[in-house]
C-alpha cells in the first residue's frame, strides 16, 4: 500500500478518494438484493464512474450531529484503548493499495501495521446493545475486512466508546482477526466492481465528441424549393 501523510476529511483526503473504492462504502459496494442490482450498489457504482468522469469528488461531505459528536471524542476514545490495553495507536491519512483503486482511512494503526484501531461514539442506546451482544454490525465489519485487505495487518480492534457511562462501562472491545480466505473472496468482489467501474466510464468517455461538433440533426440544411 501507499501511506498518505493527510489529514482526513480536508480537501488533499477527498482527492484522494476520488474514483477509489473505500473500506467506509464497502458495505455499499457489497450489498446484494434476490433479484437484480441493490440501490446501494448502482448508486456508489454511480459516484466513482461520475467523480472519474468529472474529476471531482461528490461526496456530499455532510456531518451529521452524532457524526460530529463521534469525531470530537475521538482522542478521548484514543486514550481510553490506550489505557485499556497498553498500546500506542498511530495515524494515518489515506492508504492506498498499490496497483487497484480501493483505499481506506484507518482511525489508527499498532506498531508496524500488525493491527488496526477502529473507534465508534455511538448513542447511549447504541453503546449499550455493543455492550450486551459484543457484536460488530455488519456495515462496520465489511469496513474493517476492507481495511484488513488493504493494509494487510492481521487484526483489527473494533471499540465503542461513550464518556457519559460508569468508568467499567465506557468501553466495547472486539477484536477481529484477519482470515486469508475471506480476504480473497474480498478481493475478487473489490475487482469485479472496479471492472464495472472502469467499463460504465469508458462508455460515457466513447459519447464525448470533439469541441466544436455538431450533431447531424442539429446542422442547418438549405431550403430547397419545389420544382
């Protein structure tokens, strides 16, 4: 992989994400319905073709309250992993793979690159199901295979973190481990939607016509009078 040193969500983190599958809309790009094409899917399928094509990120950007609130308590979520099991977690902008256009943006990694940190401030009811099940939802688990992939770290730890619940009951941690089979299913699948990325674009790209052209219904015709 190639590691850019940037910071997330400012505009060098967007331009680097254009076009790209990310490990956030892996979900997304994975969802399926019984018949056809989930909306998911077309419209993330969408959204690469047209930032590819415009050369632009369209990413909407919009922050919702609760996603604010998860990103202002992030170093607190930090430093209660790291009071939790001892290790520093390090940061990164945006990772690359180094020849498919798919990346991901950890919220941090361990040591060098054996594990990852993925940290979650959901609602209190949110943080209370993590606590009682101490399962990871699907969407965030299919984010975090994507980063596994990427990065080719062996673990990911997953944590939900809320600052308001007694001390013991602040913290969620699951780990994931890496599974090389399931990394390779993943790959195949990053593949096949990136093949369909790139046809959707070359189809739009054969529709351009040079600057200056005018259609054949559009080019005026001199007036033939009636014999």
């Amino acid at each position: 992989m190639i590691v850019l040193d940037i910071p997330q969500r400012g505009p060098e983190w967007y331009a680097a994400r254009l076009g790209r599958v990310t490990s956030s809309r892996a979900a997304d790009m994975l969802s399926t319905i019984k018949k056809g094409e989930a909306a998911g899917r077309r419209n993330y399928r969408m959204q690469l073709v047209l930032e590819r094509v415009m050369g632009r990120s369209i990413e909407s950007g919009y922050v919702s309250r609760e996603m604010q609130t998860g990103i202002d308590r992030e170093a607190d979520a930090i430093g209660a992993y790291e009071a939790l099991t001892g290790q520093l977690i390090q940061t990164a902008g945006f990772c690359q793979h180094d020849t498919l256009m798919a990346g991901c943006s950890p919220d941090g990694y361990l040591g060098d690159w054996e594990g990852l940190a993925e940290i979650k401030s959901p609602l209190p009811a949110t943080h209370w199901e993590y606590l009682k099940t101490g399962i990871v939802p699907d969407e965030y688990a299919k984010q975090v295979i994507c980063a596994l992939w990427i990065t080719g770290a062996q673990w990911c730890d997953w944590l939900s973190f809320h600052p308001e619940f007694p001390e013991a009951l602040r913290v969620k941690l699951v780990r994931i481990e890496r599974n090389e089979a399931e990394m390779a299913s993943f790959e195949l699948m990053v593949r096949q939607f990136l093949s369909e990325v790139e046809r959707e674009v070359e189809a739009v790209q054969a529709l351009a016509h040079p600057v200056g052209w005018i259609g054949p219904d559009l080019v005026s015709r001199p007036k033939v009078d009636a014999a």
